[in-house]
C-alpha cells in the first residue's frame, strides 16, 4: 500500500488553496493517484476530484465516499459514456454531437439530467480535442438549438487546454480568447444565464495565467499531489 506524506500534502494543498480567489473552483485531479491519496485529501475538506480515464474512475469510486464530486476531464469514447455518466459531477471533455446523442441517450434513460463542458480547442497541438472554433459556433448557435435537441444534457461552460509552451503570452492569448467566446455565448447563446457560469481553463503549470484570464474552474493535479510517476 502506498504511503501518503500526509504534512506535504497538507502544506501543497494549502499553497494552491491560498492562490485562488474564492470564487474559483478548485478540481484536484486525481488521474494515477492512489485511493489513499485521495482520501488524505478529501480528509483534509476537498470534495471535486477529476479522472481522466475510465476504468481508473470506474475502480475508484466505489472505494472512496459517496459525497465526491467525480469530474471526467479526459477524453470521452462514446462507448464509455454508461460508464462514466452516472457517476459523474461534471463532464468536461464533451467535443462532438455524436457524443452529444450518447450522452443524451444515457441520461433520459436514468431519468436525470447530465451536467457537461463544451471542450474547445484552443491550443495548436493536433492531438489535442474539442470543437474548433466554427464547430463551436454552429453547434452553440445552431437550430434546433442544443436545449431542444439534447434535453437531458445541461450545458453549464466551456473547458480548454492552452498549447504546451513557455511562452506565457501565447497561453493568454488562447485563454482570453476563449473567455471571449464564453462571455460572447453567455450574452448571444441559448442558456440560461445562471447555467452557463463555467469556464474550465488552467493546470499546474498556467493557473496564475488562467486566474487573470477570468477562469471559474482550475484543473490542478501536480501542484497538489506532487510530480506523477
Ligand atoms: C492531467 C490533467 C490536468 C492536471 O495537470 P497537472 O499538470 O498535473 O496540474 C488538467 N487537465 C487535464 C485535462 C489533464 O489531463
């Protein structure tokens, strides 16, 4: 069983705890972590966990307590959907229709709405995911419009991923930019304005940028958990 170093993590979680304004919603990702880890930091108050993969997510949650708030933030299969779309919080990896029509299935089946982020992509690698930008405009403001022809799927913001790169100015850039379309969906789009709230920008290694940039949700594994093996 793996060991926790339960005053490091306490002195980590506090640091990156500390840099967020209250507003913002902290996610620790949790992708390769132990169940021990993660109940050392839900000891210490932490309720929103993301799992990147499936099976890991399907693993872990019947060993940690019920009151998580599971967030899928990797890339979601359409096969995978009946797994990972009742036991999560939030869904933030959602990058076509098709998915869309998955997930909608899924969700009316259970009699319960699902809860998900539009991902965009924003940085310039070609394997990252999510919608470009003119899939995001037909798709947002397209008609039927997505409340009518996805009901049990409530849209509730968008989530990117900056280019890795050490250029601190490129990742303002991208995370402007997309703010830019959260803030232009919120005030042109179909949703609800106290639905569409989230803007899902930000790791480790660009939280300050995302903070400035007007993120609501950071997405932080490293800086809580230490260096992943
Ligand atoms: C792994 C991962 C993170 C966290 O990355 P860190 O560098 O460990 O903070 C955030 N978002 C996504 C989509 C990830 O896959």
């Amino acid at each position: 069983m793996a060991i926790v170093d339960h005053s490091a993590l306490a002195v980590r979680y506090a640091t990156v705890k500390a840099s967020l304004p209250d507003h913002i919603t902290l996610v620790a990702v949790s992708k390769t972590r132990s169940v021990e880890e993660i109940q050392a930091l839900y000891d210490l108050g932490h309720r929103d966990f993301g799992e990147n993969y499936p099976q890991e997510l399907r693993e872990k949650v019947p060993l940690l307590p019920p009151d998580i708030r599971w967030h899928f933030i990797g890339h979601l299969q359409r096969s995978n959907v009946k797994h990972v779309l009742p036991v999560c919080h939030l869904i933030h990896g959602v990058d076509s229709p098709k998915l869309m029509d998955e997930m909608e299935k899924r969700a009316k089946a259970l009699q319960r709405n699902v809860s998900i982020l539009l991902q965009v992509h924003i940085g310039q690698e070609t394997t990252k995911h999510g919608f470009t930008e003119e899939e995001l405009k037909q798709f947002t403001f397209g008609s039927p419009d997505p409340i009518e022809r996805w009901p049990h799927c409530t849209i509730r913001g968008l989530m990117g991923m900056a280019t890795n790169t050490s250029d601190p100015d490129q990742i303002a850039r991208e995370f402007r930019n997309l703010n830019d379309w959260h803030q232009a969906i919120r005030t042109h789009g179909p949703f609800p304005l106290e639905q569409f709230t989230v803007l899902s920008i930000g790791m480790s290694s660009d939280v300050d940028i995302a903070v400035k940039s007007g993120t609501t949700m950071v997405r932080i594994g490293t800086a809580i958990f230490g260096e992943r093996a």
